[in-house]
C-alpha cells in the first residue's frame, strides 16, 4: 500500500516529498502487538509517530534539530537533538481533547531542554530518574544534568582522556536491571576519528562493568539490547539482526534485512528494526552492503522472533533515507507529540497547567 503524506498537516511535506509504503500486514501487526512506534530521523531532522486510527496507518512528523537517541518512560520521553536534549512529559488525560477530539490516546508535550552542545549525542535511556546519553564526541556514557553540559559517567578502559575527538564512534548502549550493561562501537581507536579504517570489521561489543570486549569482527554495530534473558545486536554494516553470545565472543544471524539496521525495540515476540540507505561517502566505503546499495530500503521492518522472518514493514519511498533510533509504545495506540516547533508541524499547541489552577483554587494575588 502507498500513501503520500497531505503537505496540509505537516512541513515535513512543505520541505520535502514523504512518500510511504507498507505491506498489507503492518497495521494488522501493529494492532495485534497492541503499540504504536516512535522514530528518530537526524537526516530528515524529524521524529516520526507511528500508530493506527480508524482509517488504517496514522503517521505524524515533528520537527527536531538532528534528532537521534530517543529514551521513553511511562510519563516522559527525552529527544536527544543536535546541541540540547529535550524532555517531553507524558499527557494522557489531554490527548483525547487534540483536535479531532479522541483520535490520540497520548501526548508529549516539550517541557524543557538542557542544552549540551554538539556532542554527537546517540542513544539515550533512562537509569531511574537520571538520563544517561552515548556521548560519541568525546567516547564516553555520560548523564544529562542542569548546570552542566554533560557528566562523564564511564568510558571503556582504552579511552583514557576526555577530548572532543570521536576515537571509537561509541555509539550503542543496553540496560541490564537498569544500569548500562553493554556497549557498541566501531574500533578499539585511541586516535582521532581512527575508526574509520576499521569500520568494516573493527566492530565491538563490550562490557560495561569489567569493560572487557565480549564479541569483536563486527560491522559498524548499532543498538544493543538485552531481551528475553539474551543479548541482541545490530550488524549495521552487513544489514544483519543477531544474537551475541558474549561467553562464546561470537553472533549468530537472526535476520538479514534490506537495509543498514539501526534502531531496534522489542514487542510481544516481535523485533522492530530500523532500516535506512547509506549514503554514498567515505563514511560506507568498504562496507558489505554497500555492494547492494541500490537494493536498500529506509523504514520499519518487523521481525518475528521465533522464525527470523520479515513479518511486516514500512517503508518511505522518498524524503526520508535514514533511521537512528526506534521505539515502541505499548498499549498506545496513536500518540501525538507537541514539540519545540508545533507551528512549524502543523500541530496544535498544548497548555499544560496544574489541575487547581483550572478551577480557580489556588490563583491569588
């Protein structure tokens, strides 16, 4: 199925053509798991809602300044931008009033952002109330906190200054119990920018509280996860989903998919990767699938995990060429999002102000 987003909703149609397509089994799947999905675009500088309505597959596209980790919790969701990372709260009660009246069942609404410079800020997640981030620039995990613009947290062993100089392209990061459990990055590089002569097998997983490489040999990984009691990583550079074994040091591939995979989240036995092209610079040369660039999709696919199999997907046809992060709602069916920008999305405004303040209780002079 196609469709091609109305340019009377959103600028992302105004300044560029987004044109979709999905298997007939997409919404479908999306119902059955029961979720809806959330996705970052830095290229496009858009994060992406993904749910279902009444008419089928609901898209709607929010203007972020090169957006990449996405970290949600049950009452709030943090956007890591280009310079900042905002927080957006968790509205559920104000959803079903958005225009038209009861078509979303949740909303963020921008609250605040911390501004951290450009630190090439990754994945992100949530460690109770602290918000760590993969600080790529300067190869370490580090926390969001006001007063600064940024906390080193932890770094692998090898990194042993903190400068502003990309060494390994740190760039994933799992939770285990809640703490950071294993890392992803593409060499074991103590120069500036020297992963890039490695990228094609210097790839590493490693963990985080011995600091010890558990798998190398891999691709430009991405997006570590731990989930149902296993390890999972992306094998961006061979387009590849798999299973890590960190007693043995080795993966095995659980799907090969048609796109360079980044962004994975997990769902009632299903896996949602994040496909995007490549573009054609230096950055890919070298690269398995770049062999098969012109074969190469950006969208969703959705793996079912007891067979590998490709189950459903979705795919922008044009205006969006690459996906960072991806994650999923569940029990959500269509959120909407007021962010930074919501004139220039299209969207509505939102004001959020405390129950008393509505009835009167607490104004005074």
């Amino acid at each position: 199925m196609t469709h091609m987003l109305d340019s009377a909703k959103s600028t992302a149609a105004k300044d560029r053509l987004v044109r979709y397509e999905h298997s007939k089994s997409f919404v479908p799947l999306l119902r059955q798991i029961g979720c809806s999905i959330l996705i970052s675009t830095y290229q496009a500088g858009k994060l992406v809602v993904v749910g279902t309505d009444e008419q089928g597959l609901a898209l709607g596209f929010h203007n972020f300044d090169r957006p990449m980790g996405l970290a949600v919790r049950q009452d709030r969701l943090a956007v890591a931008a280009r310079d900042c990372v905002w927080t957006l709260l968790a509205a559920p009660n104000i959803a079903p009033r958005i225009e038209p009246a009861g078509r979303f069942d949740q909303l963020f609404a921008a609250r605040s952002a911390t501004i951290t410079g450009d630190i090439q800020a990754h994945e992100a997640a949530w460690v109770g109330d602290e918000l760590w981030v993969v600080n790529t620039l300067f190869s370490c995990l580090c926390t969001v906190e006001t007063g600064f613009s940024f906390v080193p947290r932890w770094r692998p062993p090898f990194i042993t200054d903190l400068a502003p100089e990309d060494k390994c392209h740190l760039n994933g990061m799992a939770l285990v119990d809640g703490r950071p459990k294993f890392v992803t990055f593409l060499g074991e590089i103590v120069t500036p920018r020297g992963w890039r002569p490695v990228k094609a097998s210097g790839g590493c997983l490693m963990d985080v509280p011995t600091g010890q490489v558990v798998v190398r040999g891999l691709c430009m990984p991405h997006s570590p996860r731990v989930h149902g009691g296993r390890l999972w990583v992306l094998d961006s550079g061979r387009g590849h989903m798999c299973l890590a074994d960190a007693a043995a040091g080795r993966t095995e591939v659980v799907a090969a998919l048609p796109g360079y995979t980044r962004g994975l989240a997990f769902q009632n036995g299903f896996a949602f990767v994040g496909l995007s092209k490549i573009r054609e610079t230096s950055t890919f040369g070298g690269v398995p699938i770049a062999e098969r660039r012109d074969e190469l999709k950006c969208g969703i696919g959705i793996v079912e995990l007891a067979t590998g199999r490709l189950a459903a997907h979705l795919e922008f046809a044009t205006g969006v060429d690459e996906i960072f992060d991806v994650q999923v709602l569940p029990g959500v069916r269509l959120p909407t999002v007021v962010g930074p920008h919501p004139e220039d999305d299209g969207s509505q405004t939102a004001w959020i102000v405390p129950d008393s303040a509505r009835s009167g209780k607490d104004l005074g002079a």
